[in-house]
C-alpha cells in the first residue's frame, strides 16, 4: 500500500489539467499546485503522501456524514421514503430533477436530497442543535476537530441562488422537513467545514469498518448502515459521471468541488485525495487519477472476486503479522469475509497460511477461536510469499476447525 501511494503521488504531481472552482470566489484561490493522498486502513494505519495536512473545504462530500447521521436517527427505510436512493442521472445543482421526480428529491447525495437531509436532522426546529449534531458527528468520522471556513461560509452564502431555489421547490412539493432557509444555511455551512486529507481517509475508514473509528476505536454508527451508504456512494458519488467512475476504479467514492474525494471499501480501507484543480465536472483531476490507480494496481474493486486484496499489518500478542483483507463481496453482506490472516511461523520461516477469522457479533463472534475459513488467494499482494497454504480451495474454502488447518 505504501508503495502504491507513493507512485500514485509521483506520477501524478506534475498533472497540470483542470482548474479551480471559479464560480465560489474562495475555492478560485486555492494554490493550485496543492496535492494529497491518504489511506486509513482497519487497524487504524494511515498511509500517506504529499500535502495531507492542508485544510480545504470539505464541499459536497458532506452529503456523506449527514446521510448516514439522518439514517441513523430515523433509520435508513425512513430516510429511503423522505428522500431516495435513485441517481438522478444530471447534475449535482439540477432543478430538472426535482421536476421529473417531484415525489422524492432522489438521493441524499445530490443537492436537492442533501437539504433535505440537512432539514431531518435532529433536533428539528432548531437550528443550533441541528448544527452541533452535524458537526460533532463528522469530528466522529474524522477522528479530530473541524474547523468550519468563515471566508468559504460567506462566499457560498452569497452565491448560492441555485440552491435557494432547489429549497424552495422541495418544500412545494412537501419534500423538506424544517424551515427551507434554515436547512439550507445548514447546508451551506456543513460544506463550508474545513478538512484535510487525513480526516477524509478517516471518515472513509470509519464507513469501511462498519461505523467504529479505526483511529479513536469509537463506535460512532450502527454497522448496518454502511453498505446502505455505500450503495449510495456507489450509484451517485460522482453524479451523472458514476458509472464511468465506478466501472474504472472499482471503489465507490464521493467528490467535492473543493478538491477533495473519498473512496470506500468495506472491510479493506478508506481512501482519500486532494487537490483543488477540477475537470469539467467538477471533480478533482489529480484525486481522481490517484484513486484509480491505487485500486488498479492492488486489484481493489467493489465488484471483484475473492482474489482483491489489500495489505495491512497488526499487533496480535507482541509478534507482528501480515494481513490481507479481501474486497467483501455483495457490499458487507454476510458472506463478506471479514479478516483473513497470512500467519507466518517466524520471520525465516517458508511455512505460512492462509486463515479467515470471522469477527461478527454474537454467537459467530464466540464461535471464533473454533471455527476458520481457509481460502486459497492468488494476487500480486501475495507475491514473494512461498508456498501459502491451503486445506481446500471451493468458492469460500469452507467452514472449518482449525484441527483440519497445519502451519
């Protein structure tokens, strides 16, 4: 992973297509030649290269958190019946959609969807509570304190007619839940929050991990929720460019006019990139590029088989092991593997295995130290590692005790 990283930041720095954002007077004067990338891993590793530290505005990526705060405050059939999970297939500002759908604003992730979310939010009425409940939530997925860009506040503010009209014709159709201007001021602020790469890889973890902070070990949501989100990522995090996105990278990732982007993948990583120069879309043209060439080149894709892999290390009672995390298949369902561990008997040693340890909760969580998926993995990741060990080799390698597994 670090060295994927690495390459990333180096082959792309000197990219020099796009351009800032010109239409918010704040983002046209960001320095251009910024750029970060950021992974967090499950134990709570970061991997990381170039400019991480920057804070930028965290723009439409905060549709993100505050989807996933909405459902899990009302739960995620609710948020599904007030708002929607369908792509509208335009772009993000479009008008057009709330006219051609004018029974539900479509997705939480556009913005006619996103003001929607932001008028559910608890409590409703009141707009500092409301407020306080955004934020403390994202500085859960992020792991630290946001800091909120009064100079971004201002000049969203004072450009953002498109969405005050977006605010109004959902509450003509009955389809925002508070004070139109209200929420949309919440809106408006939410992306008016400043963020750095870092933070975003975190937030990205926390989804992946199924809603425990990888760096604080918090619980900050309900596990169910996030193949629910990242269903909805994966449909609309670039908007009408999506499935040009998903179908080149293989990671369900959310994009921001500020630069930013963040990719998840349940149970492997949260990724994140930044740089302020933006295609015609929109999207960050350095962010994009390094995303897409960090899934190819470790073989992470949503929708690949068991052979995606991805690398981590973790402490286990002193003695240092090798992790590969496989992409969990149908989007965290239960037959997503959840840890699979390559056990080295020592460092000189030839003789390894490849182990899959189940983590779930109740009783498969107490069933752990009897029962062992062993599965057969051939993946560059695995390249230099002699010999792994397999018991057999169908589809999930079976169910079975570890008296049946030699090291």
């Amino acid at each position: 992973m670090n060295e994927a990283v690495n390459e990333a930041y180096e082959k792309f720095r000197g990219d020099d297509g796009g351009k800032n954002a010109d239409y918010i007077p704040f983002l046209a004067n960001v320095p251009s030649q910024l750029f970060g990338i950021s992974v967090c891993l499950p134990d709570g590793e970061i991997v990381e290269a170039g400019d991480t530290d920057y804070v930028f505005g965290v723009e439409s990526v905060s549709k993100v958190p505050t989807a996933i705060l909405a459902m899990e405050q009302y739960g995620p059939d609710t948020v599904l019946d007030q708002i929607g999970a369908d792509a509208t297939g335009l772009p993000f500002n479009s008008i057009m959609a709330i006219l051609l759908e004018n029974d539900h604003p479509s997705t939480p992730l556009v913005n006619a969807g996103a003001i929607a979310a932001c008028s559910m939010v608890k409590p409703v009425g009141d707009a500092s509570g409301k407020w306080k409940a955004i934020t403390d939530f994202l500085e859960k997925l992020c792991g630290s304190p946001l800091v909120l860009q009064d100079e971004l506040y201002k000049s969203e503010s004072e450009t953002n007619f498109n969405n005050r009209s977006i605010a109004w014709l959902l509450k003509n159709y009955d389809r925002i839940y508070d004070d139109p201007d209200m929420s949309l001021d919440i809106y408006t602020r939410q992306c008016s929050m400043g963020v750095t790469a870092r933070q975003l890889s975190i937030c990205g973890g926390t989804i992946a991990n199924r809603g425990v902070n990888p760096v604080t070990h918090e619980r900050v949501f309900d596990a169910a929720i996030t193949p629910k989100i990242v269903s909805m990522i994966a449909t609309v995090g670039f908007y009408e460019h999506t499935g040009d996105w998903i179908f080149s990278s293989g990671i369900p990732a959310k994009t921001g006019v500020g630069g930013g982007i963040v990719g998840v993948l349940p149970g492997v990583m949260g990724i994140a990139a930044f740089s302020p120069k933006l295609d015609g879309s929109g999207n960050s043209v350095r962010a994009q590029h390094a995303i897409k060439y960090i899934t190819n080149k470790l073989g992470l894709n949503l929708f690949g088989s068991y052979l995606s892999a991805s690398i981590r290390r973790f402490r286990t009672e002193g003695v240092f092991r090798s992790a590969f995390f496989p992409e969990p298949l149908f989007m965290g369902s239960f037959l997503s593997p959840v840890r699979i561990v390559l056990t080295l008997r020592n460092e000189s040693s030839d003789s390894s295995a490849l182990i899959f340890g189940s983590s779930g909760a109740g009783r498969r969580e107490r069933a752990v130290r009897d029962e062992l998926f062993v599965f057969r993995i051939d993946h560059p990741a695995l390249h230099g590692v002699r010999d792994p060990f397999f018991r057999k080799s169908p589809f999930f390698g079976g169910l079975f005790h570890p008296a049946d597994v030699s090291l």
